[in-house]
C-alpha cells in the first residue's frame, strides 16, 4: 500500500547543527541591553546568597561558642537583606525574560508567516497544509522556555558554579576535589547521550508533523468522510498516527529525562563520601581545617552545586530540542522565493490593457512543459475566452499573466512593459483575479467582498454584489451583509461562495480582469442574469475568461482554443465555427448533450 503525503517523515539532519542557534542568536541580539541587566540581578543576587552557608560556618564555629548574641543578630539581618535582594530580582528577572522571550517569539512567527504569504503555489500544491501550519504554530511555541528561561538561567547557573567552587576551594581543597571526581563521568554520560537526544527529538517532531497534517486534512474533508462512510477507517488511520506519535514522544522523553536520574546519583555518591572524609576529619581533631562548621556550609554548597548542573543538563536537554525544531523552522524561511521583485525593478504604470506573449515556454516540472512557444497580442478593452480540454495550459496562461509564476523562455508584456521588471505590488494591485477555487474568508460577507478593496465604501461594495446578483440572496440572510461566514464558507452554497468571489474581484475595480471558471457553479437562470451585468462590467477592460461552459463566451471577441501547451486556433465565435475545427467540434458536443 502506497503511502500518504501526511505518513512521509521529512529527511533528518544527521549531526547537531549549531548554526541554528546562531541563526536564533539573530533574534535575540536586539534585547541584549535587558538580557545584560537581568544577568547582573541574577549573578549579583546569586553571588550574595554564597555568604549565608559561610554566616552558618561563622555562627557555628565562632559566635554561638563565645554567645555572641549581637553578631549571631547582624549575620541574621544580613541574611534577610540578601533573600529580600534575590526575591525582587527573581521577580524583574521573571517579568523581563517572559516579555523577551515572547517578543523573540512573535518575532520568529511574523517572519516564518510573511516568507510563506511569498512563496509560490507549488511549495504549497506539494505540502499538507497540517505541516505547514505546525511549524508556525507549535514548533515555534516550543522554543519559548527556551528563550524565556534557559538561557538566561544558564549562564546564571554557570557563573554559580564559579562563586560555589570558589567558596568551596576557601573552604576545603580535599572535600572540593572529591566533590569533582564525579564530573568526568557525567561528561562521558552526556557524550553518549547526546545523538540519541537529537535524533528522538527529530524523530518526534516528524511524526507531530504527521498527526497535525492529517488532522487537518480530515477536517477540510468531513462531508466527504461521512458521504463515503469512511468514519472508521479515518479513525483507524489517526490512531495509528497518534500512536505512532506517543511512541516518538515517549521515546523522546525517556531519553531527555536520563540525565536527572544521573546527576543525583553521582551528586548522591560524592556527598556520601564527603559525609566519611569530612566526619573522619573532624574525628581526627579538626587537624585537616575541617571543623563541624565547615561540614554543614560545605554541604550546603553541595547541595548548590549539583542543582545548577541538573539545570545546565536540563538546558541541554531544552537545546537539542530545539535545534530538531529550528532546523524545521528555518528549512521553511530558507524555501526560495521563485517569483519575487527584481533588484531594479519599477513601478507598474497605470495598465492601459494591452497584452503580449511572445514565444512564452512554460514547465512546472522539469522536461514537462505546459507551454510551447505560445505568443499572442491582445488589444486593449479585449475580452478573451481561452478554451480547451483539461491540462492544456489555459490556467497556466493567466497564471503567468499575474505573474504567479516566471516564464521559462519569452517574454510576457503589459503596454509593451515586461512584468518581470516591475514590482509584483504595483503589477497585481491593478488586476482582478476570480480562481477556479472560490475561497471565503471567516469574517462578515462585507468583510469579504471588500479583501480586495480595503478603501471600498458600503455603498461601493453592495453595488458591486448587485452587478454580481449576489444582493438579494445576501439581504435573505439573518444579517445581511454583516453576517459571519466561516472559514471557506461553510455556511453558503458553492454557487453563492462563486458569486461574494465574483463580486470581490469586480471590486477592485481592475484594469485587467481575470475569471476562471467563474460561472461553473451558477444555475443557468442566474448565469443569463449575471451575463448582463458582465457585459456591462467587461466595456473599457482587458478580460480573460476559462470556460468549459461554452455558452458563457460567445460574446467574447476573440476565442484561444489552447491545447498540448500551444494555441490551436484563435477567432470569434462565428469565426471558428464556420472553420469546423477543435472549437466547432467542441461546441458541437456541448450543444448535442444539451439537445
């Protein structure tokens, strides 16, 4: 059995990367002044917290012998005043690295959208759309303790680790070096870890990938599901996904938890033995420096010792996670941008409308092109059907118009200017563009028909639903024109989606109009009402009309019978009939299953 799109896990990286990080410390440079001020509260805090083990050891070792009651009162207000200190730091450091990190976050995300809005259809003709969207939403959302917390944390934890062994080595070199015995092995226990980390992380956001785009997929596709009655077949496909999912996660886990359990064992094992040296030692009179008092400090900062190591194993943890979804992330903003501005490209002048193909070669894959040396002139004020059976380029034509695409050879021009030299704002600002899909926007109807025409008053907008004939079944509604349709207008018929479709594109008030099969969906009444409005709307504009329906471009001045990526034959109506070529056979055929 084949398998889905949504089964196929993405390519992993084989090593850890660490030029993702660099990439992330792009985004964090610019909050390196509030980064700075939360590590001096950090360390300045943390290093005053090392002095109450050492008031301990003093309070033990001198002033509770000698009952100095005065100096035990003074170490204890000193004490107070350093955990007042470090309280009001935790709670600015909290409250700055929240806000960074989450700016850090939108940030990410505002690129990762805007670099999708450009990139072509392809990339998204290839994908689930589910992938897609898990990068902009959960891998990024992963990454935020890291940015709020972990790195900041860590390199507090690192400088800790300094003052501690500093406080430590002035204590006790001999418990201090047996407190180090246990490090090397940890090493050695991270290095052996550290790909399998990697990969089960990699491995997990993959089949989140999955799960996601099949989520997605059956939800856009529920009344197929249930018209098919594939209910329980869907649902035995998303368990063995989600399953296959818990699997990856569980795995992922079982590794990322390893390093706690090590930590503490080793912390356990040292502390053991510095309990036997250090009692041994007081037992032996003191005479190796270790007092009673030096013991309790010394474990105290033990204590603190192995907690910041757990912490930078954990942010090691945090990092490889990381790293299996920034290589997601940035692999998305990395996608070329196949159809963006040249680096000296101009303004469009306002369009006149006439229009040039001139030896226009097409392919969407390599060696298959879609078009061959095509080349037509379109006179200004022109309405154009393009005709023809399935896949033989009439979509791809108007595409190129728009310039959704680049041309692979030839040129394609606009009042003699060719559009790859002009701005891809200024060249479609001035177009209209009705695909074969009418997508609906969630929002209000007016909100919809006025997405192309953001300055549109009401009244601008109604008279352009009338021109349509979408006001009246609009005004049945509870709301009228400010009632709220779902995401791809769930709540109305294909028919009245093609209609909010046709009146936004008529809106934008273009100098060319393009309408893909724009009437494919329309009963045949309202299609010879919307037919006068459309005669009307088409005087003074360059137009070109798809159509399977032939009945809807008789009027049109010129007909391109397009087929096996060349144009076939080219006329009026009349024109080709009377030729009794592929246009007239066509017709013939359309007309013979009407009789």
């Amino acid at each position: 059995m084949a398998r889905n799109t949504y089964d196929q896990d993405e390519i992993l990286e084989e090593s850890f990367d660490i030029n993702q990080l660099k990439r992330l410390g792009k985004y964090i440079k610019p909050y390196m002044g509030k980064m700075l001020l939360v590590l001096f509260l950090m360390l300045s805090s943390s290093a005053l917290t090392m002095f109450i083990p050492k008031f301990l050891q003093m309070e033990m070792d001198t002033y509770i012998p000698a009952g100095d009651i005065k100096g035990i009162g003074i170490l204890t207000l000193l004490a107070g005043v350093i955990v007042v200190y470090a309280v009001i730091s935790l709670r600015v450091k909290i409250t700055l690295t929240t806000q960074m990190g989450q700016d850090i976050i939108h940030q990410i995300r505002e690129d990762l959208f805007a670099h999708l809005q450009e990139l072509p259809f392809s990339y998204y003709d290839e994908r689930p759309h589910g992938k897609i969207q898990v990068r902009v939403v959960n891998y990024v959302n992963n990454l935020s303790d890291l940015l709020s917390n972990g790195i900041l944390n860590t390199v507090t934890d690192l400088c800790n680790l300094v003052f501690i062994l500093l406080f430590m080595f002035s204590m006790s070199v001999k418990l201090t070096l047996i407190c180090l015995c246990g490090l090397p092995v940890l090493v050695l226990y991270v290095v052996f870890l550290k790909k399998k980390q990697h990969t089960a992380w990699q491995i997990q956001s993959n089949k989140q990938s999955n799960l996601n785009a099949y989520i997605s997929e059956s939800i856009n596709g529920i009344r197929v599901t249930q018209a098919f009655v594939r209910e329980k077949e869907n649902t035995g496909i998303f368990n063995r996904l989600s399953m296959s999912y818990r699997k990856a996660w569980m795995r992922a886990v079982i590794y990322n938890f390893a390093m706690g359990p090590m930590v503490d064992l080793i912390s356990t094992v040292t502390t053991a033995f510095i309990y036997v040296i250090g009692v041994s030692c007081i037992m032996d009179g003191g005479t190796s420096g270790v007092t009673t008092g030096v013991l309790i400090a010394f474990t105290a900062y033990i204590s603190r010792f192995w907690q910041p190591i757990n912490t930078i194993a954990n942010f090691y943890n945090s990092v490889l996670t990381a790293i299996s979804y920034l290589e997601r992330i940035f692999e998305t903003i990395d996608e070329p941008v196949e159809v963006t501005d040249a680096p000296d490209a101009t303004e469009m002048p306002k369009i006149k409308g006439a229009v040039d193909f001139d030896h226009v070669t097409f392919s969407y894959e390599d060696n298959i092109p879609i078009l061959k040396d095509v080349s037509f002139h379109v006179n200004k004020g022109e309405t154009i059907a393009i005709v023809g059976p399935t896949g033989a380029g009439k979509t791809t034509i108007v595409n190129l118009l728009s310039r959704f695409y680049n041309v692979d050879a030839g040129t394609v021009s606009i009042d003699g200017v060719d559009i790859a030299k002009v701005t891809l704002h200024s060249l479609r600002t001035q177009m209209g563009v009705m695909m074969q899909d009418s997508f609906i926007f969630s929002g209000t109807i007016m909100e919809n028909i006025r997405y192309g025409n953001k300055t549109a008053t009401d009244e601008e907008v109604v008279r352009a639903a009338k021109t349509v004939c979408a006001h009246d079944f609009i005004m049945q509604m509870d709301d009228g024109y400010d009632t709220q349709v779902n995401e791809r207008g769930s709540r109305l018929s294909v028919g009245q989606r093609q209609l909010i479709s046709f009146a936004r594109a008529l809106l934008a008030d273009p100098a060319i109009l393009i309408l893909d099969e724009a009437t494919s969906s329309i009963d045949t009444e309202t299609e010879l009402v919307l037919q006068e409005g459309l005669n009307h709307l088409l005087e003074g504009r360059t137009s070109f009309i798809i159509a399977h329906r032939l009945s809807t471009i008789k009027n049109a001045d010129r007909i391109m019978y397009v087929s096996n990526g060349t144009i076939m034959e080219s006329g009026s109506h009349e024109e080709l009939l009377a030729q009794k070529g592929l246009y007239y056979h066509l017709y013939m055929s359309q007309y013979e299953e009407l009789a």
